[in-house]
C-alpha cells in the first residue's frame, strides 16, 4: 500500500522538520540571551559613562 507510506514518510520528514526548527530557536534564543548577558556584565559601564556624559 503506497499510499499509506508517503503519508508516514511525509509525516516523519514533518516531524523531523518542526524538531530541528523548535532545537534552532532554541539555540538563536539561548545564543542572544548569553550575547546579552555578556553585552550587560561588559558593556554596562561604558554605558553608564556614556550616559553621565551626555
């Protein structure tokens, strides 16, 4: 029965597809949220300078 066997194979190329999109935006988000923790602890005086300067 072929036609029973795309659906499975489609729906397994589905489920594949939408795993590795969920595990890439978890990594974007866990790479900007360390981004952002660095740019705080490293880039918060030269803000706070910036800022009194101005």
């Amino acid at each position: 029965m072929p036609i029973p066997d795309i659906i499975t194979a489609f729906g397994i190329k589905q489920a594949l597809s939408n795993f590795v999109n969920q595990l890439t935006l978890k990594i974007l988000v866990l790479l900007c949220y360390m981004a952002e923790m660095g740019s705080v602890t490293h880039l918060s005086p030269v803000n706070q300078n910036a800022a009194s300067i101005a």
